[in-house]
C-alpha cells in the first residue's frame, strides 16, 4: 500500500505540474483576449466620437438644405414679380400700340424666363428634398449604429470584468496548485521514511525470527541439561546414602566425587545455555523496542501524511470548484463575446453602407449644381432683356415711359435673384464638401472598426483551446482530488497495521522482560546448583 501512494503521488505530482503549466498558458491567454476586447472597446469609442460628429455634420447638412429651400422660395417670389411685371409690361405696349411691339415682345420673353425660373426652381425644391430625405435617414442609420455601439461596448465592458473574474479564479487555482505541488513533496519524503522505516522493521522481524530460534534451541539444550542435572541428583542421593555403609564409603566418595564434577560439567553447561537464553532475549527486546519506536514513528508519519492527503484533496476540491466557475464564467464570455463581435460586425457594415448612401448623393448634388448653373443664365438672359427693354422704352419716346419703368423694377428683381442663386450656389457647394468630408469619415469609420472586428474573432478564437486545456484541468484535478481521497484510505489501512505491529512489538518487549526475569531467576539457582556441587566435590574428596 505504501509503494502504491507513492505511486500515485508521484502521478499526482506529475497531474500538477502540468496543471500548473496550463494554468500558465491560460493566464496568457486570457489576459491577450482581455487586452484584445479592451482594444476593441477603444476602437468602438473612437468610432463613437466619429460617428457623432458625423451626425453633427449631417445636422448642418439638413440646416443647408432648408437654407436652400428658403433661397429657392425667394426666387419663386421673385420671379413671381417679375412674371407679374412681364404681364404688365404687355399691357403697356398693347396700349401703346405701334410703339410698344418692341417692347411687348422684351414682356414675352421675360415672362417666359420667369415661367423657366419657376420650373427650375421646382426641380431644386424636389432634388433638396430628396437630399433632406437621404440625409435624414442616413443620419438615422448612423445613429441606430451608436445605439447599437453603445450596447456592444457595454457588453465588451462587462465581457472584460468576466475576464477579469477568471484571471482571479485562475490565479487561485495556481496557487492552489503550487500549495498541493509542496504538499506532494512533504508526502513524498514523509512516505519514503515510512518505506524505509518499515523496511527496518521487517529486518528487525527477521532477526527477531533468528533469536527466537536461538532461543528456543538454547532452552532445548537447558531442557536436557537438567534432566541431566536431575538424574545426576537422585545418583547424588543413592551415593549419599551408600555413603552410609561403611563397607561402601570409599568407594561411594570416589562415586560422589565423580557424580559431583558431572554436575558441576552438566550446570556450567547449562549456565552458559542461560546465558544464550538471557542474549537471545536481550536481542529481542532491543528488536521489539526498535520496532515499537520505529511503529510509533510510522503511525506520527502517517497521521501527518493523511493531514496531508486530506488537505490535498481539500485544495483540489477547491481548486476544481475555482476551475469550474472559470470554465462556467469563459463559457459565457464566449457566448457573449461572439454576439457581441456580430453585432459590432453589423455595425462596420451600416456605416459602410451609410458611406455608400451619402456618396449616391453627389450624383443629387451635381444635379442640383446644374440646375442652379441654369438659374444662373435664366437670370443673366432676363437682365439682359431688362436692358432690351430700356432700349425700348428709349425708342417709344414719351410713350416709352412706364417701359423704363418695368424694366427698371425688373432689374432689380433680376439683382436680387442673383444674389439669392450666388448664397443657393454657395450652400449647395458647402453641401457637396461636407458629404464628400462625411462619406470619407463613415468609410474610414466602418473599416476602422471592421479591423477591430477581425483582429476581436481572432483574439476570441483563442477561447476555444482556452475551453479545452480547461476540460484538461478539470480531469487533472479530479484524478488528484481521487488519488488523494484513495491514498487517504490506504494510510488508514496502512495506520491500522502500524498499531498491529506497535502492539505486538509492546507485547514482545513485555514477555522479553518477564522472560529476563525468569531467566536471571534460572541463573541464580544454577549458580546454587554450581557452589552446591563445589561442596559436594570437596566434601567427597575429604572423604
């Protein structure tokens, strides 16, 4: 059992440091993706900031366009004037009959200018409503897309906290970790006495085997040595009483004598078998000692060594739970990672499209450019044709009078047109330049944060390997959290059989000391018997 937890610690320990190695990996990788999400919130709100100084400039777009419309209905009033005073002019030269042809036609053709000033005008007011129109909803997309950009860099916030979170529980794990990678060391060593005590032990049972043995045959011999000693005893009690008749006493003493020295030869024999005895005994206590010491180490050593096994097993339990929460809180950054990412995809895409949709509206603006080109030489033909009518007028004499008079006003209606086409001319040229400004920034928007779209997908696909060196964790501080919870039952086994052994050492250092005891006690008696038998010999000799 002993040999089988250190194997297992050793796996264990193998399980943790490739644990610990993926602990590592993941740390980095969680911190790129973070930084990653972090750049990408920084890409959305240099987005933000562009996108609502778009809409600003979409604001004074529409503010251009209304500034045009009220230029556009001044020349409609006036050209109203002037149509008006065209048909007056008419009037005049009717009446002024042969003197007023020249100038009726002047009214004609004013009239109809007024009339084309009018039609052109209409086509302004229909184009810059249009433009209104793509403005306005342009300006709706693109304010959708910072709805959309606000919720998106919301998310990425919250996705980074999350990030944040697993960076902690993994941090966690890794010291949990490191803490189990010390623990198996402590286990380690405190196992590897255990092995080496218990080997001390089983050597010391086997010469406690051979004492035994020695023991036993030395008590054999004792065993035969007195039956000898008993034999020679009752010869000493028939001599001694031969020793009684006279007629027998010299040779009875010389059999006394005799008898006497195979005693004293049959106890110094077994004085020394005694001796073996008492050896063998003092060898086995010594043993039985050494091993109860040795047991009572190995039962501290394993009480120690399942502390420890338990703290393993509580650390991985901990570590698996941090784990897990790491893996439940990846899983979601994944899932929210993803639908974030596509959303700030489709916000790329609008602005992009929104780009496209204001450059269509150069096509509207040269349109209107054109349109106001031809105001322009409408305007220029009627103040020529005021002057034709001043001509005129100048041609009828005294019945040219009310023409100088028309065409007068007329001038300065024409004055006033051009002013009003120059300030139309101007905002739709202020309008061409913001678009062009504003399609610029929108695709340059859009494609910003497209590239922080891609560069996002590939920081984020890292989340996948992320999940499975996870999965890898998971098992690799499930087997440790078992190998511990099996080692810990083992050294309870192993615990038990230590006891076993400490007793039976206990019992033996018992029966060794009462056993001492007997044999000293058999000592003293073969020392009587020895100094008995002394006597015995000299008083035979006297004899």
């Amino acid at each position: 059992m002993i040999s089988q937890s250190k194997t297992d610690a050793d796996k264990s320990k193998q399980s943790t440091r490739v644990s610990l190695e993926k602990v590592e990996s993941l740390q980095r990788q969680i911190t790129t993706t973070s930084d990653g999400i972090t750049a990408l919130i920084t890409g959305i709100g240099i987005a933000l900031e562009r996108a609502k100084e778009t809409v600003s400039q979409l604001g004074m777009l529409e503010s251009l366009t209304v500034s045009i419309e009220d230029g556009v209905s001044g020349l409609l009033q006036i050209s109203d004037q002037i149509n008006l005073f065209a048909i007056n002019a008419a009037i005049e030269a009717s009446r002024a009959s042969e003197h007023g042809a020249g100038f009726a036609v002047v009214a004609d053709e004013v009239r109809k200018l007024a009339e084309q000033i009018e039609r052109i005008a209409s086509q302004i007011v229909e184009i810059i409503s249009a433009v209104r129109d793509s403005v306005n909803l342009s300006s709706q997309d693109i304010k959708e897309s910072l709805g959309q950009a606000d919720k998106d860099a919301s998310a990425a916030n919250e996705i980074t906290v999350m990030l944040e979170k697993a960076l902690t529980d993994i941090e966690a794990v890794r010291k949990q970790s490191n803490e189990i990678d010390s623990l198996l060391d402590t286990f380690n060593r405190q196992i590897a006495q255990i092995e080496q005590n218990g080997e001390v032990i089983a050597s010391g049972a086997e010469q406690h085997s051979a004492s035994i043995t020695q023991a036993s045959n030395s008590i054999q011999e004792q065993v035969k040595g007195l039956a000898s000693i008993s034999e020679t005893a009752v010869d000493l009690d028939s001599q001694v009483e031969h020793m009684s008749d006279e007629k027998y006493s010299q040779t009875a003493a010389e059999d006394l004598a005799t008898s006497a020295e195979e005693m004293s030869a049959i106890v110094e024999e077994s004085s020394a078998s005694v001796q073996e005895i008492s050896s063998a005994v003092n060898e086995i206590a010594q043993t039985a000692a050494q091993q109860s010491e040795l047991a009572g180490e190995n039962a501290v050593l394993v009480d120690q060594a399942v502390g420890i096994a338990s703290t393993i097993s509580a650390n991985a339990q901990s570590s698996l739970q941090s784990t897990q929460a790491m893996q439940n809180q990846l899983k979601k950054v994944e899932k929210d990672s993803t639908g974030m990412i596509d959303g700030i995809a489709k916000m790329s895409v609008a602005l992009v499209d929104s780009a496209k949709n204001i450059s269509t509206l150069f096509t509207d603006i040269s349109n209107l450019d054109r349109s106001v080109g031809k105001l322009t030489n409408v305007n220029l033909l009627t103040h020529l044709l005021s002057i034709s009518g001043r001509i005129e007028s100048a041609k009828a004499g005294e019945h040219g009078a009310g023409f100088a008079v028309v065409s007068e006003d007329i001038r300065q209606l024409v004055e006033q047109s051009a002013d009003k086409i120059v300030d139309v001319s101007d905002n739709v040229r202020s309008i061409q330049e913001t678009l062009k400004t504003i399609a610029s920034e929108v695709e340059l928007t859009g494609t910003g944060v497209r590239q922080e779209v891609e560069s996002a997908r590939k920081t984020t696909s890292r989340l996948v390997q992320v999940e499975a060196d996870i999965v890898d964790m998971v098992k690799g501080v499930t087997g440790i959290q078992q190998t511990a919870e099996e080692s810990h039952k083992a050294l309870e086994t192993v615990k038990e059989s230590i006891d076993t052994i400490r007793q039976a050492a206990d019992q033996t250092s018992t029966a060794c000391e009462e056993a001492y005891s007997a044999v000293a006690q058999q000592g003293h008696a073969m020392s009587e018997l020895a100094s008995t038998s002394e006597e015995i010999a000299a008083q035979a000799d006297s004899l």
